[in-house]
C-alpha cells in the first residue's frame, strides 16, 4: 500500500506538488495505479491515479474512517545529538512507534545548536507514509530549556536524567498513571545540575530508564517504545 | 568512564592489540590515565594505563564483582535489512538495551544474503563499551531459516509476522509468561507464507508486535525494547 500526502475533496484528491514530482520522476507510476492519500490530519482515502502531462489527481474510490485523536499524548522533548544521522534515526523510530509532538531542545551540554527543520519535517512525513500514520505528530523549532518551560509551564514535565542523587520514578510508573505525558531527554553528557534543578524546582519528576547507559537517541526510542508496549 | 577490552589477570589487565592501538593511536592517551577494562565475559577492573612504548598494561586498583548471568534471555533472530546502515543500527540499539544473543537469518524474501561478521562483531563490542555492558551479547554467522530451525527444535520459537489470518498473541504476554525467549523477526516483505506454516507446524507461536506498521530494525529494536522495558 502506497500511501502519498495530499488534500482531499469530496470527489478527489490533490496531490501536493512535491509527492507528484516524486510519483512521476522517482517512481515514475503510470495512470491509473491504485494510491492512497492523507491530508496527515487522520483523512485518507483510497484511488486510482490520473496522470495528464505534469499534473496528477486521485479518482477517489475508498474512503476511510477518520483517524480519531489518539487518547494518549507522548510529547517528547530532547536534545538533537551531535551526529545528524543519530537524531534522524530517533526521528524516524520514534514516528513509527507512534510519538505524537516532538520538540528539539537546546540544553547547556549541547553538542547541535542547528537543525534544518524542513528537511526534519520531510523526514518524518516519510516515516508516516511507510508506517501507515495518517495523523502525523508533530514536530517544533529547536527550543532553549528555559522557552520550553515556559510555554510548558501548566503541563506536568517529566526529565529522564542520569543524576543518582535525586529522586527518580520507573517510566513504567509514568506510563501507568498519566494519559497526557511529556517527557524531557538532555544531550549527551545530560542535562546540566542547575538544569536538573530548576526544571525540579517548578515541579518537574525525575524518570528513571532503567539500568543500562543509553545514548540519547537511544533513550528517545526506548521512551516512545515503551509507551508504544505499554498499550499492546 | 572509559572501557576496554582485555584479558584479567589477578595483579594487571592486558588490552587487546587493536585497543592498545586505539589508545595510543586514535585517543592518545597518556600514560597513568583512569582506565577500566572487561573481557566481554562479566569480569571487569578499573586501574591506570602503563604505557611502556608501543606496549599498554593496566596497573589493576579495583575489582568490580563479576557480572552474574541475567535470570532472562532474549535471543533475535532478524533477516538483515537491505540497508546494512539500518541493521547496524538495531545492532546497536538491540546490544544497549540489553539483548543477549543474534542470529542474523536468511529467509526466502530477504534482501541481503551476506554480511562482514567481522566488523559486526566489532559495532556489537563498541556499543558495549559505551552503554558498559561487561557481558557480551552473542552474535551468531548469518543462518538459512531451516538451519536455524533445526538448531533450535528444542526451544520454544515466537516469530513475529505481519500476516492477519493466524493466531498471535501479545507481545507483552510472551515477556510475561517466559524467561529464556527466542524471536524471529522476518525481512523486509516478512517471512513468506511457506516458512510461516513451517514455522508454526512445529510449534512456534506467532506473536503481534502491535498496529503500527514497523520496519523490520524497528520490529526489532521495539522487542528488545520491550524486554528491557517490561522489567524496569
């Protein structure tokens, strides 16, 4: 099943520019072909191709039931690592194991302080489109610390942290009570003490993940995995 | 901390050569330098770095106990993925959360049909030194399905598949009911048809990973994933 971004209309869909390009050049279908299509906002709907010289719409046969909001929110909030190709792979794991935001944090210990969001973006709508999502996360501007709590400031952080001598709870336990859950993973080299410290001053729980040194991509797949197996 | 590989012997540890070579060569290391070192098999040592020439020992001024067995195994065997970047990847992440044996397996649909054990198994002791596992996880040569079914008819196989019309059961509830578990993850396309039915004639138990449409690293990134998160 191929699936393609789009709007969709009553009678038919229209490709964005960028996935007729890629549908004609790269994959270079043929009219007629069987496609689905999303708006990426829970719509999809299923069709046939119908190429005329440059341009490309979709004769839609099938439509789906709307993709409902998903009752259970992940937010995760983390600082992209040095490696690009360490972050993108978080990226695309996370996307496909069912994240629903993703924030790239700026912490004191960070070794990126740059992020080329369109192609961030580009690459997470890929991962939809392989994984089947038609209700794509969400994905904001690299953010400082302090502007993320700030704007989080009503919402319950969490921050899954290495420190040993603050008090920490099992991300199982996150998971177990709380629907609406964001959860914060600092850089390589973790997030600073005065950091730590004041994200737990205004109210955040230190997350403990469990015994082994995870890099930080890792940490970020692990979070989404889990939260992914808490609900089989 | 800065981990690696030797043989332990009561009074110093020696490294191996192409870690000597590492220490010297590529992080110059100086001599006296903190150092720790594991031979892979549970034993580890912290001490300083002799350097004498071309030649490294390390001086032993602490012993850690030895890493017992875990009480829970988890052997995957995957099809390696088309892209060796992807599988380097679950490699990696499988070894930091904590699995304890690979079987890389070739089935009908796989794509990739050979792979540099070698350099495996050096990406699988460097992600071990990094997350500091001291026990080494298993990499076995890449193995035909049948092969890997003959070796194991002793063992209770789950193979995680995509296919709707077989029985499967959670995930969650394998992690649950077993402790020494073996999970086979197909390639890309999955198991075909045939080696389902062939799995399942003998015994094994389908197991779903779930809604989402996984990559087969992910699918194993997820399980491994999931073992680790299950005994938080």
């Amino acid at each position: 099943m191929r699936l393609f971004i789009g709007e969709i209309f009553p009678d038919r869909a229209e490709l964005r520019a960028d996935e007729i390009h890629h549908i004609i050049k790269v994959l270079r279908m043929n009219d007629n072909e069987e496609i689905y299509v999303t708006d990426g906002k829970g719509k999809w709907v299923g069709g046939k191709l119908r190429l005329k010289g440059k341009k490309a719409e979709v004769e839609i046969l099938e439509i789906f039931p709307q993709e409902p909001l998903s009752e259970r929110i992940l937010h995760i909030a983390i600082a992209p690592t040095k490696s690009l190709e360490r972050f993108e792979f978080f990226l695309e794991k996370s996307v496909e194991l069912g994240v629903s935001e993703i924030t790239p944090l700026i912490s004191v210990n960070s070794e990126r302080k740059n992020l080329n969001l369109e192609k961030m973006q580009k690459q997470l709508e890929n991962a939809c489109k392989q994984s089947l999502r038609v209700l794509f996360p969400r994905l904001n501007p690299l953010t400082p610390l302090k502007d993320f709590m700030e704007k989080n400031a009503e919402n319950q952080l969490f921050v899954a942290h290495c420190y040993q001598e603050y008090e920490k709870i099992s991300l199982k336990k996150v998971f177990g009570n709380q629907k609406n859950i964001t959860i914060l993973i600092g850089p390589e080299g973790d997030f600073s003490k005065h950091e730590l410290e004041l994200l737990l001053s205004q109210g955040a729980t230190g997350v403990d993940l469990g015994k082994n040194r995870l890099r930080t991509e890792t940490a970020g797949i692990f979070t989404v995995a889990g939260f992914y197996y808490s609900h089989l």
